[in-house]
C-alpha cells in the first residue's frame, strides 16, 4: 500500500486535481502492478508514463541487448547502453524516474515453458513483442488464466492498439478473433516494414492510457474496441469488434 506523503501529492498533484481520478484514483494507479513483455519502441514508451503516472510495480521482460537501430524510436536507451541488456537499461532509467516503484527486469524471453510461471502474479499484461507467434502465446495464457492484456503493433506510419479481458463467459474478442493466427503476418514486422520513430512512441502511449482507463475502471466497452491511428493521413479510427464463435482461443464451442 502506497504512503500519502507530501512528496506523493505534491508529485502527482496534476493528475489528483483531474475529476475522473481524484485521490482514490491515484491510490488504485500506484497501488497496480503491471508486466511489460518487450522493452522495444513500445516497451519503453509505455513503461516510461506508467512509471511517471505512478504505477507501483513495473517487471520487463526482454532478452535482447540495445543495438544502434533501435535508438531512433526506443526512449531510454543512449548509445553508451550499446551491447547491454535492454530490461536491466531500462529498469535502470524507470527507478529514476519513480524512485519509490518496484521496477523488476527480467532478462529472458517468453516461452511455453515459463509464460505461466512469469504471469502467475500479474492481472494485467502489456504484450509489446514485436513478433506475432509471441503474441498468440501470450493472448492463449491471458484467456486461460484471466489476465487483462493491453496489446499494440506498429508498422511504418500505423499503430493500432486495444485491450482484451477475453475469458469464459466474457462476449469480449480475444486477440486471435481479430487476427486468426492463420494469417501469414510475419511479413508485417518492423524490420521489414520499418518504423517512424514518434509513431512507436505514440503507441507505447496510447498503451499507457488503456491501462490507466482499465485500472480506474472507466467502461467496458474498452474490450470491444480496436483503435487505429493512421499518423501519415492524420486519420483515427475506432473499429467495434466482436467474439468470433469459432475462435480457436476462446469460442465456447471449443
């Protein structure tokens, strides 16, 4: 549980004196834990205004070390972090910017073996991968053990983003509703596409506002929306989104 301190209002004042937050708002923000799979364009950008929003435990996770191309959109990392692990970087960098969080990084990758070990103590997850089979495996393990995902992807000029809480009962999509893993989307990725360098940050957050708006419980019309932003033609969209009943993931007929 978070301490009121002068410290504590007087850092968060901005955010207190919003009507749709109030105290008892920032009370809930700082006292979330959140899991971040991928400290990419999106892992960090995401991860930096979650962290300077207050959110009280943050835990990384990526095997990857920083590499010069990933410094025109990855925030936090300087070409002196070059060859070094991006979760320990970046978990360096967020302690700065909140002391007072538990900032945890986890120099691994997500797989079949420990995906369920990983997001045992986590209700939300922030799938950031930058791969689709990561994305499936991650989208099957939040359906089967009720996790809260809040998932973004990026492509040169485009981001789209949406939130999932697809289980049992719920008429919320999964991800696979969406985008059935039979597509052939590997080609969609941002080495082979590229990427703008403010487009990834502009995903990373919109990401940080979706798990705002879920952990203050605003409305759950959230889980039946994904969002697009065309930044080239300046054109945003909401599309609705529905359960596919023959969904491989989470159809009940299944």
């Amino acid at each position: 549980m978070i301490k009121l301190s002068e410290n504590f209002l007087e850092k968060y004042s901005r955010q207190i004196i919003i009507e749709k937050i109030g105290l008892a708002g920032q009370k809930k923000i700082s006292n979330s834990s959140i899991l971040v799979v991928g400290c990419g364009g999106l892992g960090t950008s995401v991860s930096q205004y979650l962290a300077m929003s207050g959110i009280g435990k943050i835990t990384l996770i990526d095997d990857d070390s920083v590499s010069l191309s990933n410094l025109n959109r990855q925030t936090l990392f300087m070409e002196s972090d070059i060859g070094k692990k991006k979760s320990l970087i970046l978990s360096e960098r967020l302690r700065k910017i909140n002391p007072t969080a538990k900032i945890e990084p986890l120099d691994l990758r997500i797989e079949d073996k420990n995906i369920i070990k990983i997001f045992k103590n986590f209700k939300m997850i922030i799938d950031c991968s930058d791969n689709f089979k990561t994305r499936y495996l991650i989208n099957k393990v939040c359906f089967r053990e009720k996790k809260i995902l809040i998932s973004a992807a990026l492509q040169n000029f485009d981001v789209q983003a949406f939130a999932i809480s697809a289980w049992e009962k719920s008429d919320h999509p999964c991800y696979e509703c969406i985008f059935p893993e039979n597509l052939d989307s590997e080609e969609n990725s941002c080495d082979q596409m590229g990427i703008l360098a403010p487009v990834a940050g502009l995903g990373g957050i919109i990401q940080a506002i979706l798990t705002i708006n879920i952990i203050l419980k605003n409305n759950t019309e959230i889980f039946k929306e994904l969002m697009l932003f065309d930044c080239f033609n300046r054109k945003f969209k909401i599309i609705k989104t529905k359960k596919n009943p023959k969904c491989r993931v989470c159809s009940t007929k299944n």
